[in-house]
C-alpha cells in the first residue's frame, strides 16, 4: 500500500493536495518575475537560491491626466483696472476727404447804422456887428432829426463819431472875410479873404471827431477892417453842412 500512494503523490499536482498538509510556494520562473507580481511587503522567493526575501514598499503613482475632468463655465467678469498714463501723441494723420458743403443758414439781423447829416444856407449878406459873432442862418436843405438849430446856427451832436464839414461863402467887394469853424469855444478852422476889387467863392472844409452834446458853429472875428459876407435873396451864396462818417461805436 505504501508504494502506490507515494506514486499517486508524485503524480497529482500541487494544488490537487492541500489537505496533506505541505507549505505553498508561488511559482517563480528563472527567467521572469511571477505573475502576479508580489505585493509590497511581501515575501517572494529569489530565482538563484530557496531564500525568502522581503520586497521594498513602493510609494502608489496616480496618472494625473486620467482624473481631469470636463471644462467648466466661465466665471463671472472682474471690475476694470484703472487707467493708465497717457501716452505721447501720436504723429499727425493723413488728410480726410473734402465734406460735403453745409445748408444755407438763417438771415442775419438787419444792420443798424446810425445818420447824422445837416445842411443849411443863408441868402441875406452878413455885416459883423461884434468882434465875436455867431452866423445864423435862414434856409435849411438837410436837417435830420432837427438837430441844427437855424436861429443860433448850431448843430447839437446826438450821435458821437467822425464829421465832415464845409464852409462856403462869397467876399464883399473891398471888405474883408474872416470867418471862423467852430467846436463849442474853440476855432479849429480859418476862412479868410483879403479886400479885393472883385468878390470871389471861398471854401473851407475838415473832418472833426464829435461827441455827445458838442456844438458846431460859424463865427465871425472882427479886426480892425469891416468884416462882411456876400449874399442875395435869389441865390443861395452862403452854406454850411456836415455829416457823420464814421460811428464813434465802429472806431
């Protein structure tokens, strides 16, 4: 009997007899490590002899790429930063097109321009009987706004600005004119005539700059001759006129 059942021993595989008792070894090939590999920690069996050796604790790698997960939403916008410098300025473009011409605007205001002219005559002749004798005058040509005054012969300035004015008047044979254009209390232009055999047209003219309330007049100066003017009523020999050129507004 007992050689039949060392024979049924030799012929069974290992795994066939765990109930006999005998220790298990994995099954380690001499060319490649068992398979399964061993755990860490573990004890396998060395290929060049039958001693058991511990197997070092390897620390587990996880592959990163495999846990990444799905792209999330975007998060909400942050608040802008402030502003920076301002940089230098930059070089000068190229020249636009020509725009289109623009619509016709409205009408502007009338201008409003301001008048002063007067012109005045005398047909009587004229004796001085005074060393200093204004010219009165009885015939008016132009007189806007009334402002020449016949009886005194003076014209009142309202509106202040550059004035031309004129003198004309004709001589008395053998006497002589000396007559005088006035600004309030002050000569600022002769008229003068010797004696002489014949009468003859003088005239005298400037421009004057007047203001407000100034007064223009003719006056005539006495010296020792007999000063006289020319004059008849048919014809109109003696005339004295002015007007505004220039608004003291617009100088």
């Amino acid at each position: 009997m007992a050689a039949p059942a060392l024979l049924l021993l030799l012929v069974l595989p290992a795994g066939a007899w765990p109930g006999l008792g005998l220790p298990r070894r994995p099954c380690v090939h001499c060319c490649r490590p068992a398979w399964p590999p061993a755990a860490p920690g573990s004890f396998a069996h060395r290929s060049d002899g039958d001693e058991w050796v511990r197997l070092p604790r390897v620390r587990p790698t996880i592959d990163i790429s495999i846990l990444k997960g799905e792209k999330g939403e975007a998060g909400v916008r942050g608040r802008s930063g402030r502003s920076g410098k301002e940089g230098p300025p930059g070089s000068r473009g190229l020249q636009g097109r020509k725009g289109q011409k623009g619509q016709v605007g409205p009408p502007g205001a009338p201008c409003q321009r301001a008048y002063a002219a007067f012109s005045v005559g005398r047909r009587e002749g004229l004796h001085s009987s005074d060393a200093l004798q204004a010219v009165p005058f009885d015939t008016e040509l132009v007189n806007l706004d009334g402002a020449f005054d016949l009886a005194s012969g003076r014209f009142l300035c309202t509106v202040p600005g550059v004035y031309f004015l004129s003198l004309n008047v004709h001589t008395w044979n053998y006497k002589e004119t000396y007559l005088h254009i006035m600004c309030n209390r002050q000569a600022t232009a002769v008229l003068y005539a010797q004696p002489s055999e014949r009468s003859v047209m003088q005239t005298q003219s400037l421009l004057l700059l007047l203001a407000t309330g100034d007064t223009v007049w003719v006056r005539m100066f006495q010296r020792d001759r007999d000063n006289a003017i020319y004059g008849e009523h048919g014809d109109l020999y003696i005339t004295f006129s002015g007007h505004l050129v220039k608004p003291d507004a617009e100088l």
